[in-house]
C-alpha cells in the first residue's frame, strides 16, 4: 500500500508543477465556459433590426399591421422606402425587409388576400431559422385582428421539466464531458514518457508491480477528474446561475465512472506507441472526433442519419448524455442504464486489449 500512495502523490506532484497540464485540466474548460456562458446565458434579451416599408402610409390595415409588429419584444423596426431599406439588408445592418403592399385594404374590403412581402438574406441563419416563424406567427394573429374572426383553437404550452432550465444550464455537462476526456485521454502519454525513458524498466527491477504502478495513476486521474466537477460546476453556478438538478454524490459517480472509462481508452490508444512525439497525434485523432460528433455541444439530431451509428459508437456520448441527465435532467438520448453499460463495454474492451498490446519496455 505504501508504494501505491507515494507513486500517488508524486504523480500530483509532477502535476502541480506543470502549468501547462494544470492549464488544461481547469482554466481551459472553464474559459471555454465562459466565452459560451456569455453567448447562451442571455438569449432572452436577443434582438433583431427590422426594417418596414408601408407603401401606402394612409391605410388603417397598414398601421394595424406596423403596431403589431411594434410589440413583439425581438424586433426594432425601423420605417423607410424600399431601395434604402433593401440596401441596409444586403449590408448585414437588418436582418428582414417587410413591405406591405397599397392594395392590403382594398383586397381584404373585398374579401380577397393580400401578400405582404418579406426579403431576407439566408446566408442569416437566424432569419430563415427564428424570424420567418415568428413573422408567420404574427401575421397569422394579424389577419384575426383584421379579419375580427374568433380563434377557435389556441396553442397552450407546458414544459415538462419542473425546473427552467437555460441553454448554458445544458452546455455545462458537455463542458464537464470534454474536461474529462481532456484529461484522461493525455494520461496515456504519461506511459508513453516512462516508456521512452526506460522508467518502467527500472521499475520491473523494484518490488513495486506494474499493477501498483498502473492502478496509481488511474487514481490520481479520477481525483482530478472530481476536482474538475467541482470547479466547473461551482463557477457555472457562480457566475451563469446555473442549476443543479440531480445529486452531487450519482455526479460524482458519473463523473469517476466515466472517467475510468477515458483513462483505458487512453492507455489503449498509445499501448505500442514508443515516442511520445508519435503519441500525441494518435491520441488527438481519438479525441476530435469524439469532441465535435458526440452530442456534448450539437445536438444529434441535425447530424445526417448516416452518422448516427458513429456516434452511438464513441463513449463520450453515453458519458455526455448521462451527465445532462443527472445534471440538468435533460430528455435523456438513452437510458441511463443503457449509458452505464455501453461505458462498462468500452472499459472492459480497452482494458483486456491493453493489457494483450502495451509494450512495457
């Protein structure tokens, strides 16, 4: 036990005074938390330039219509002639144009519809993707307004999460995910180093077992892990409000599980890997994909169909939606029995292949 805990604590040691590692494992995750906090912590205050042109400014319908679209809290609306307003559109200064045609009263006095036009530059995203609804929206309220027609059915809306939760509030977790993918997966390197250096020879020459050696560094992995959780989850509180939903001891539990999981990967991606020049690009190659296409910052659904069992395939999914559930109790992408032994699968898998493949010396 006494070799154990030394190899322990040297290993926190080593850690404490390398900057560069110590900047990866808590100030990187938590900038990269703030620069997202700050874009999805305020959505509720988003606002759009719109401009309006009113081709006949003496018709009632018409000033109906620009008062309705006065009131919708996301728009500042800006009057003018077309060409001006178009214009300002192509510039990027608005993000839609709509014009109301002179004929609006005369066609609706007899029954007849009227277009109002709407000019927008789908190189925007957020104007084919947020304004187009909302403008169906208000226009269908409008035509009631005008038409004086009762509204038989209307849309009650009802959150089934007993808590408000926030876009930041889901960011978090997946936040915490890469941290811990970060962190275990360059544990590998540490193996790769001590090989390099003839360290593991040497110790094969000393009473202290490569097992003792191993289940060390594995140990010093998952603290950091915890201390990762508990920093990024404190200062998301702190500074962006956010909620924790679940319970910090199946957090923690989450947290060491999948961190284990990480760890033997890592292992088994540098397990015949003698240099660590040679180490570092096989490892970066296992954790961008996992980073951009397991769900913990996009959502799965607007990924092609065709990458779906890819993404099934890759830990950092089942790691990334447990922690949502536990955190945020987010709608769950599976089960969490079924992330827990998809984990366990990868854990067992890269464990046995590690132990069969890694070069000691």
């Amino acid at each position: 036990m006494k070799p154990f805990y030394k190899l322990t604590l040297a290993s926190f040691k080593q850690f404490s005074r390398d900057r560069t590692a110590m900047f990866f494992a808590f100030a990187f995750p938590l900038i990269f938390m703030v620069i997202f906090g700050l874009i999805y912590s305020n959505t509720g205050s988003v606002n759009y330039n719109i401009g309006l042109v009113e081709v006949d400014n003496t018709s009632a319908a018409a000033m109906v219509i620009a008062q309705s679209l006065s009131k919708i809290p996301i728009f500042t609306i800006s009057q003018g002639i077309l060409d001006d307003k178009l214009n300002e559109l192509k510039k990027g200064d608005l993000r839609t144009v709509i014009v109301i045609p002179a004929d609006i009263e005369t066609a609706m006095g007899s029954g007849q519809a009227s277009s109002i036009t709407v000019y927008y530059d789908p190189a925007q995203t957020s104007s084919a993707q947020i304004l187009l609804p909302v403008l169906r929206q208000a226009v269908s309220e409008i035509n009631r307004q005008l038409t004086q027609q009762p509204v038989l059915l209307q849309l009650s809306e009802e959150s089934v999460q007993s808590k408000s939760l926030r876009d930041i509030d889901y960011l978090v977790p997946g936040i915490l995910a890469m941290a811990i993918m970060f962190l275990c997966l360059f544990g590998g390197l540490t193996l790769v180093q001590w090989r390099e250096r003839q360290v593991l020879k040497r110790f094969s020459a000393t009473p202290t077992s490569r097992a003792t050696l191993i289940a060390s560094q594995v140990v010093y992995r998952l603290i950091l892990s915890v201390l990762q959780a508990i920093i990024i989850v404190a200062v998301a509180q702190l500074l962006f409000k956010v909620q924790m939903v679940g319970n910090w001891l199946a957090l923690f539990g989450v947290v060491c599980f999948g961190a284990l999981t990480l760890v033997s990967l890592g292992y088994l991606a540098v397990s015949r890997v003698k240099t660590t020049e040679g180490a570092t690009p096989i490892i970066q190659i296992v954790m961008f994909p996992m980073m951009f296409l397991s769900g913990i910052f996009f959502p799965v659904e607007i990924m092609p169909s065709f990458m779906h069992p890819i993404v099934a395939a890759m830990p950092l999914t089942y790691l990334g939606d447990t922690l949502r559930q536990v955190m945020a109790n987010a709608t769950p992408l599976y089960s969490i029995s079924t992330d827990f032994a998809a984990m366990a699968a990868w854990l067992v898998v890269c464990m046995l292949l590690t132990i069969r493949l890694s070069r000691w010396e």
